[in-house]
C-alpha cells in the first residue's frame, strides 16, 4: 500500500525501470531463443511487480484524487487490515499528517509511527480516537467465528508449550 507521495513517486520510478528491463528482454532475440523458459519466467515476474504496484498507484490516485462530495466506501477485509484502512481515510480526508496529530492533541512524530508500523503501536483506545476524528463508519460488519480456526490456534500453541517444555528441559 502506498502511504504518502514519496512512496507514490517511488513506485512510479519502479514501474518505469521494471518496464524497460522488460523492453530489454523482448528485445534481446538471442537470449530468448537461447532458454526461452527463463526468458519467460524473467518476465512474467517483472510484469507481476508492473501489475501490483500499478494497481497500488492507481488505489493512491484514486484516494488523493476523492471528492469531499459523498463519503467514501473502503472496504476491511479483516480486521487485520483496519490499519491500511485508517490510512486511506487519511489520505482520501486530504488530511496531512500533522494536521491528524493536531485533531489527536498528539505529537505528529506519534501519527508517523503509527502508520510506520500500521498501528501495531497504538492502543485500541488511540485506535478509537483516529476512528473518530476521521469520521470513519462502518456499515454491515459481520463477524464470523471460526471454530476450526480456534481449534488449530489450539493445537499450534500446545506445540510450541511443548517444544518450549522441551529447550527448558534440556538446559537444565
């Protein structure tokens, strides 16, 4: 995802370069005759990073480019991805950084490691206020409960207590 201008400019940057490598390649008769097969996964890699960071430069266009007219829908996926969604609201809000942090009665250095580390940092109550100041609703949120999910967590954990009970053992 891209967070600021700097990251929006740099991904272009790339696209360019990745393009041109590709435009080397396809130009380059002999070596694509020579082991077609590594030609060809040389480039469908290339292409694969052109196509994600196309896709995340066209998502930053579309957020810095929003009107103020209607409200706009970002979808969560889960709630692991709040954090991005937090970001894109800034972003598509025109709010700065530091403009975030004054709505927060926060230092901007503070906003900055928070979305440095996609709000790993941030309490569920700071979570809450960012929630707040940007206005952000959510409409038909469902939770689901996965109970087999549950069980394998279970059985992951008694795995590592295990192994864990194991080192102890054999340090003593």
């Amino acid at each position: 995802m891209i967070k600021n201008e700097n990251q929006y400019q740099y991904s272009q940057e790339w696209v360019t370069k990745f393009q041109k490598s590709i435009a080397a390649m396809d130009s380059d008769e002999a070596a694509i005759q020579k082991d077609y097969t590594r030609y060809s996964q040389n480039r469908s890699a290339l292409q694969c990073h052109i196509d994600k960071l196309e896709a995340e430069i066209a998502e930053y266009e579309t957020l810095i480019n929003c009107t103020k007219n209607e409200p706009i829908k970002i979808k969560v996926e889960s709630f692991c991805k709040l954090p991005d969604a937090l970001i894109k609201a800034r972003i598509a809000a025109k709010i700065s950084i530091e403009e975030l942090a004054t709505m927060l009665g926060i230092e901007s250095a503070r906003v900055v490691e928070y979305e440095r580390t996609d709000y790993q940092c941030a309490s569920f109550v700071e979570i809450l206020e960012v929630i707040t100041v940007l206005g952000i609703e959510f409409e038909n949120a469902t939770v689901r409960v996965d109970f087999e999910e549950i069980e394998h967590v279970k059985k992951v954990i008694e795995e590592w207590d295990k192994k864990d009970k194991k080192k102890v053992s054999a340090t003593i």
